[in-house]
C-alpha cells in the first residue's frame, strides 16, 4: 500500500510549522517533503531540513529539467516548490506525506491527487494575530511582515476550497484537532 498526502497551507504566521511540528512527532508514519526555494534562510533553518535553499538561478534550471511537481512565485523574486522526487519516493516507500504550501500550491496539488490527498487550511483568529505572532517570530525584517501581511487577505479567501479548516487560536486546541482529522484521514 503507498502513503497517502497530506496537504498544509495559510497565510504566514498562523502557525502552521508549529502545528506541522507536533504532528510529525505523532506516530503516524509521516514524512515532510522538503520543498525548494529560493529565499534565504531565516532563524535556524538549515539546507535540506526545512528547505533546500537554492539561488534564483538553480531554482529556474530545476524548472527548466521538470522537477517540480508544482512551484509558485508566493512572494515578489520568492519562489517555492515542491520537487517530484521527494513526494514520489516517500510514497513508493509507503510513507504519508505532509506538504506545506501556499494556497495555490494546496489547490494545484489537491487536485493532482484526489481523493488520496487531504487538503487543511489553518486558519489565524485575525490578521492582526498574524501580524503579532510575525512580530513575535522575531525572524522576519518589518518589511517582510508587511510583504507577508498584505498577501494574507488574499490567501484567506481560499479557505473553502480546502477539504477542512482548522482555525489555531488556541495552539493545544488546534493541534489536537488537527491529529483527529488526520488519525481519521490515515485510518480510511
Ligand atoms: P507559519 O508556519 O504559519 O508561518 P509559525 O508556526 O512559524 O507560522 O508560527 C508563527 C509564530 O506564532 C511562532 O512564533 C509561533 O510560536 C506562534 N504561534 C503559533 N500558534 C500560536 C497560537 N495559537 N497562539 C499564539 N502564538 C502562536
Ligand atoms: P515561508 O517563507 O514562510 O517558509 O513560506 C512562505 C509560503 O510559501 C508559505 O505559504 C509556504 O506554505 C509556501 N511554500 C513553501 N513551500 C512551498 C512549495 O513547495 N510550493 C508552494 N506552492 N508553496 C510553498
């Protein structure tokens, strides 16, 4: 039997890494598929951990060979994808697969699977806590939450295209949400 998908996305700073964290520590055979990107790394992010960071250059010549499954340019000279081989292999290895994306990514990747493919939007209580837990992150210049902040209304309007909303106001409430619905997704 190969593994099934599990899709994230929402704007910046709801808290989706957070609860993405908890879940990968829950025995559910789930494995993260490490997009790239062509942005540098914030905080303590390291090179094939949470992305592989590549220079605008390399990130257009893996387009070029058709290795992404799906790629979008979420912010200005930003771009992100996810590449075939990471997903196709953690599945053959029967592996579930957690994506974080953003929302057209969600959608695009959504529709390319199916039914074997879960969709969750996490959804923050306000823009105004997005942009206080993006204060709060600390990893971020101003310019890059105001860049993140403008494109979350945007991003908000594509909550009802996915399969389930999880709205992370409270953080332990939200994480135990999320587990049911993938304990319930993974058991189908
Ligand atoms: P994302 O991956 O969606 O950009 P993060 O998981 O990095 O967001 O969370 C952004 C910040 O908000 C982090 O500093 C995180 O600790 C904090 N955070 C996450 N969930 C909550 C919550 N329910 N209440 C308050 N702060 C939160
Ligand atoms: P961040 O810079 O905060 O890590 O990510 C910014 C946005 O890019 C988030 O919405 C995240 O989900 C999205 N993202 C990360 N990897 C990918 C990817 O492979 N494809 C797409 N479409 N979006 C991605």
């Amino acid at each position: 039997m190969k593994g099934k998908i599990i899709i994230f996305s929402a704007p910046s700073g709801s808290g989706k890494s957070t609860i993405i964290n908890f879940l990968m520590q829950q025995n559910l055979n789930l494995a993260f598929s490490i997009s790239a990107t062509s942005r540098p790394p914030r905080g303590t992010e390291q090179h094939g951990i949470e992305y592989f960071f590549l220079s605008p250059e390399e990130f257009r010549q893996r387009i070029d060979r058709g290795e992404f499954l799906e790629y979008e340019e979420v912010y200005k000279d930003r771009y992100y994808g996810t590449l075939k081989e990471q997903v196709e292999k953690q599945l053959e290895q029967g592996q579930n697969v957690v994506l974080d994306v953003d929302v057209k990514g969600g959608c695009n990747i959504k529709k390319y699977y199916g039914d074997r493919a879960l969709s969750v939007f996490i959804q923050p209580p306000s823009v105004e806590a997005l942009r206080q837990r993006l204060i709060g992150r600390g990893t971020d210049s101003p310019e890059v939450i105001e860049d993140r902040i403008a494109r979350a209304e945007y991003e908000l309007s594509f909550a009802d295209k996915f399969d389930t909303v999880v709205v992370n106001d409270d953080l332990e409430k939200a994480q135990q949400e999320a587990l049911r619905i993938l304990k319930d997704f993974l058991n189908e």
